[in-house]
C-alpha cells in the first residue's frame, strides 16, 4: 500500500484545456486500473446520487413480468443488475464490458449475488458479437462520456442492431449541471474533492483527474443526444436529473 505522504503534491494539478483520449486501448487501461474502487468512485463523483440514478433509469424501461433478454452495455463491476433485476424480474441479463478487471470483479458479483445467472462477455461495446435483434432493452450506466462524436453514432448504431423492433433502450450519465452557479460549485468539486477522495480510497489520484477530463469534456451530453436522435431506427426521449448533474438518453427502436 502505498503512504499518503509518498504522493507527489503536484498530484491535485489538472491539466485545464486538454482533450481526453477516445481510443478504447486507453480507456480500457483506464478502467483496469479503476475497477477496485469503482463502486465507491461512482458515489463521489455523483455527489451519493450513483444508485438513485441507476433506479431512475430502469424506471425509463417498461415493467414487466415476462422474461426480458436484456444487454447491459459497459456493465463494470455488475452495479446495475439489482436495479434490472428489481425492475424486471425475470429478466435474463447479459453483461457487456471490456476490462478484463472489470469483468473479473463482474464474475465474482455475479456467482455470489446473481447465483451465476448473469452472461458475461469481455468484449467492445462498439463491436459486439450479439445477433442481430437479438436483445428486449439495452442499458447502460455512466460509459457515454469515454466516446467522441464518432464513436457515440457507432454505439446508437450498435443499439439499434442488437434491438428488436419495439425493444427499448436507456443510457444515463453525469453530466455538467445547466445552471452556472451549480456547475461551477460542480466542477470545483470535480477538480479538487473527488481526487482527494481517490486518495482515501487508496486509488491513485491521477484516474480520477481522467474522469474529470471526460466529464468537462462530455459537457451537457449534448453529442450523446445528438448521435441517438440522428439515428433513423432510434426514438428517443432526453431527461435532466438533478438540475441536470445527470442525463439520461432512452427511447425504443422503430
């Protein structure tokens, strides 16, 4: 373990203006290096809000009772699947993350919380090895803001090819509040808390600042809406929770 005080103080320093990288070897990377702490990280960097707004996204999915196939893309650790599961009993759920940690952590859940129910594949969410409608709903909780313009059209393209025709999907992610006051005291927090939290949560500092770069540098989310209502197939709604410190993107295929 390493102490507190062998951390260099120019840690906390962030790079203002710079653009962070889109390719999926570095995010990859990224999230290896994340995916002990994760479910902590996702509580400091939405204020608490983390599984409130993962309730309020499968709320955006119709309840049912029947068996649903459902994909959750970029699943991580397998934080979303009580919500999936409380929301749709029966849902048969297939998780979809390329981390080779994350996944590692995602087996664990699964065996000793999910009974070993939940599929599991280590693979890109933009090149994905699912059938062709194949799946009732898609979601997806706090991956969006690691894909530009670009790769945003591939994943809406993606959701749209692996969706049955009325299937429904919903995507949520944080996002940089509307109002000015709340975004500045938000970003603020972003910059300096949430580092500082990386460091209590025995998480190197610096992946912590990566996220900030991705979340001033996914704004309002406004490529993410603009990627899934450019699609054709895609109907979707948008919705701002929290004075909008979070986006979520849903709808249902034509």
């Amino acid at each position: 373990m390493t102490e507190l005080s062998h951390r260099p103080a120019v840690a906390l320093a962030f790079p203002e203006a710079v653009t962070p990288p889109y390719d999926a070897d570095g995010v990859r990377q990224l999230f290896d290096r994340m995916a002990t702490s994760y479910d902590r990280m996702n509580i400091a960097l939405s204020l608490g809000f983390a599984t409130l707004w993962r309730r309020q996204l499968l709320r955006l999915v119709g309840a049912t009772g029947s068996p649903r196939r459902v994909l959750d893309l970029m699943s991580g650790r397998g934080e979303t699947w009580t919500e999936i599961e409380r929301r749709l009993p029966q849902a048969e759920i297939t998780a979809v993350d390329f981390s080779a940690q994350m996944m590692a952590h995602a087996e664990t859940r699964s065996r000793d919380r999910f009974g070993g129910r939940v599929r599991l594949r280590q693979e890109d969410a933009l090149n994905g090895t699912a059938a062709h409608e194949s799946f009732d709903v898609v979601v997806s909780a706090y991956g969006l803001k690691t894909f530009d313009a670009p790769q945003l059209e591939r994943l809406a393209s993606e959701v749209a090819r692996v969706l049955r025709p009325g299937g429904s999907f919903a995507f949520i992610d944080v996002t940089e509040p509307t109002c000015r006051a709340l975004r500045i005291a938000y970003l603020a927090y972003l910059r300096w808390i949430v580092p500082l939290a990386g460091i209590l949560l025995l998480s190197d500092p610096t992946e912590y600042r990566m996220l900030h770069r991705y979340l001033t540098g996914f704004g309002d989310g406004s490529r993410a809406v603009e990627a899934f209502r450019a699609h054709p197939g895609l109907q979707i709604e948008v919705r701002r929770h929290f004075f909008g410190c979070a986006t979520s993107i849903s709808g249902w295929r034509s």
